[in-house]
C-alpha cells in the first residue's frame, strides 16, 4: 500500500516570512507587559491598603479539610503584578534573541494575574471567594466550547469550514431538550442532541461539497435558519405547553470514587455530569486519532492537498463529507451540555458560543488539546463573570458581562500570533 507523506504547504521566499514574523514575534510578550503595567496602576489606585482577601478551597465533599486563608489584598496585587511583567520581560528579551517563547511562559502570567483580579474582586468586602467553585463552574461552562471547537477542528481539517456551530449547538440544545422533557429521561435528550447537530452539518456538507457554495455564506445562512426555526417552534409549540416540552430533567452529577474527594482538583474535574466526562473522552480520542492513526493522517492530507490524496486513492469529499457531520454531532453534544443543568429552552440559548467556540479552535491550533485548553480559558472569564456577579463585587456588572467576549478579543487578537489554517481550507475539491 502507498504510504502518505505529511503534505507540506507552499514556503514564501525568506524576506516576505520575515516582514510577515517581525511583529509577530513581540505580540504575546508586548500584550502582557501592557496588560501587567495597566492591571497594577489600577490596583494601586482601586485597592485601600488595608483591605484583605479571604480565598476560600475546601468543600463538604473534600476527603481533609483546607482551611480559608487571608492575604492583604494590595500587596498580593502589586507582588503578582510585578511578577506577570518579569515574565513579561523575559519573554521580550528571548523574542529579540530570536528564540521561542514557551506557551507555559503565558500561562504562568495569565495565572498570577487572575489571582491578582480575584484578589481585587472581593477586597475589602468581606466576602470569601470561592476558588474551587470557579474552577467547577470553568470546567462545566467550557463544555460546549470546547466540544463545539473540535466539531470546527474536524470540519476545517478536511477542509471544510464550519461557520454554522452556533447553529449546530442551538439545535442541539433545543433537541435535548423537547426530547428530555417528553421521555422524562435526559439522557435521552443527551443521544438526540448529536442527532440534531448531525442534520446541520449534513446540509453544510450538501451546499459546500455537492454544488461547491461558498462555506461562509452558507455557515451564516445556516445559523440564521436554524436561530429563526427555533425562535418560532419556542414561540408556537413550547410556550403552549412549557411542563410537557420545556422542562428537561437535570443530567445528575456523576462523582468519581476517590478522584471526587481531592481538594480543589476533585470537585474541579471528577464531580460532573456525563457530559464533561464525554468532553475528556472526545479530547483524548481525537488527539491521538488526528495526529497517530492513518484516519487522521487521511483527513489532514485531504485538508492540506486533496490533489495529491487523491492521487493516492484517497476519497476526498466523501472524506469531508463524512468529517462534516461528526464535526456537526460533536457540537449537537456541546448544545445539550448547554441545558444539562435542567434548564428550559429560550430564544438564543447559545449567545453566541458558537463564535466562541470558533475562537477556541483557532486559539487552540487546530489541535484537540490545544482547543480544550482554550475553552477552559473562556469558559474561565465566563466563570468568573457569574461568581462575581454573585458576590457583589466593585467591578461594574456591565464590564463583567462583557468578560468572555472581551478574553475572546484579547486571546485571539493579541496572543494567538501568525497561525496557519489548513492549506486547502474552504477551497471545494473539483474532479
């Protein structure tokens, strides 16, 4: 059998790589200079020195029990401020050096200035912030994110891109849910949810394959028809009958053994619903399926040079065809991990995660892990905006709800860089 070499894409001449690297090279480490620099001038100004912050990690669950910890708040702020912009610093210097910046670097920075934020959050206030509670709530939020960001991973590896998750995820969620509600059962409504996903993403595939549409056109048509379809059946058939078809039964939290019972890290990851538990699986499976097996190694030849695939015997839109509808069903999935929680179906749902996820996808590299690791990211800033929120805190209610939009702007605007979609990506494979 012909074995595949991994496609390669064109190379531009070095002096146009360079121009195009230049500023590229400085944007994390510059982004988190200003950022660090910003943060610390507004907690000197915000911050009464003799505030403090009390964090507080343990649960009724947790096999030992953490006590709460005070720490004065504006010292904790300024000492992590300082922190992100050495790193910042460093990060600058090894770019002029011409050196990779390790993604750990950024990390780190983006952790010590959370802890500096969350520190002012709850300054002076008296309250305790939650911290195990946030990680829980960033865990269950980066659900649909991340599962909707590997549908768009599957789609754009095969080179086709998938614009229509918001679509896919509200379809999903509305499915889960009338199916949920009728049978009583929600795990039910958990295997329809892919069903509904499956349906958008076959049209996407009979548009941009078959008759060679262009694939943003018909992702944003897609999301429109499916936001209308649903806002009528929610305003004709749900709103008569709300107990009979909107009121899916709550998808109950599964506690691993043992794992469950770990400080912090136990309810964070092992406390959850079915669904978090498929997002692992998804992650895991498809990072070893897209990157170690021929399957893999098929679809991203087909993505990369559907010429040269088929050259070799590789079918190529029944490829996409086929990497569309999973891609499709995996976001039908994030829909109904959209409504586990027992909630009832609304008009726009979804609020746009969706694009987020899309986000997430780009963020994260095309890679599974890489897109789980972004989703945790948003799914964090949406977190955090609903603690919060619950709180009381100083920070205005407006610039909190606008905290996952804006971490999406900021992640993708001014971290992500120079990326390379898939060279063949919404480009239709003509025999």
């Amino acid at each position: 059998m012909t074995a595949l070499a991994e496609p390669q894409a064109p190379q531009a001449p070095a002096a146009a790589q360079a121009s195009t690297l230049a500023p590229v090279k400085y944007r994390g480490p510059v982004v988190i200079l200003a950022l660090s620099v910003v943060l610390l001038v507004v907690f000197a100004l915000a911050i009464d020195p003799a505030d403090t912050t009390t964090f507080r990690v343990a649960t009724s669950r947790d096999v030992w029990q953490i006590s709460p910890f005070t720490v004065p708040s504006l010292l904790t702020c300024v000492v992590a401020s300082l922190v992100a912009i050495a790193i910042g610093v460093l990060a600058l210097l090894r770019a002029r050096a011409r050196r990779a910046v390790p993604a750990w670097w950024y990390a780190v920075a983006g952790v010590v200035l959370l802890f500096a934020v969350l520190a002012w959050s709850v300054a002076g206030t008296g309250n305790a912030f939650p911290l195990t509670l946030l990680l829980v709530n960033a865990v269950g939020l980066a659900v649909p994110l991340c599962l909707g960001a590997l549908a768009g991973l599957l789609c754009e590896r095969s080179g086709v891109i998938n614009i229509a998750i918001e679509g896919q995820l509200l379809a999903g969620a509305f499915l889960a849910v009338v199916v949920g509600t009728i049978t009583g059962n929600p795990y039910v409504g958990l295997v329809a949810a892919p069903v509904a996903g499956a349906l958008v993403g076959a049209v996407l595939a009979l548009f941009a394959v078959r008759y060679w549409v262009d694939q943003i056109i018909v992702g944003v048509v897609l999301n429109v028809l499916v936001i209308g379809l649903t806002n009528y059946l929610f305003s004709t058939v749900l709103t008569n009958d709300p107990q009979g078809l909107n009121a899916p039964p709550r998808l109950p939290e599964l506690p691993i053994p043992g794992l469950s019972a770990i400080p912090i890290l136990g309810p964070a990851l092992f406390n959850h619903p079915l669904t978090v538990y498929l997002m692992y699986a998804a992650v895991i499976v498809l990072q070893v399926m897209v990157f170690r097996s021929r399957w893999g190694l098929r679809l991203r030849s087909v993505g990369e040079h559907p010429k040269a695939a088929d050259t070799v015997g590789i079918k190529v839109n029944p490829t996409r065809v086929r990497s569309t509808v999973l891609g499709s069903a995996l976001a039908g999935l994030g829909g109904a991990a959209l409504v586990s929680a027992g909630l009832a179906f609304t008009k726009e749902l979804t609020s746009g995660k969706g694009y987020i996820a899309l986000a997430a996808m780009i963020l994260g590299r095309w890679s599974p892990t890489g897109a789980f690791a972004a989703a945790l990211f948003f799914g964090t800033a949406d977190a955090l905006r609903r603690v919060l929120n619950n709180l009381g805190s100083p920070i205005p209610s407006e610039l909190l709800g606008m905290l996952p939009y804006l971490a999406t702007i900021f992640a993708v605007a001014g971290l992500v860089g120079r990326v390379r979609p898939p060279a063949a990506e919404g480009i239709p494979y003509k025999k």
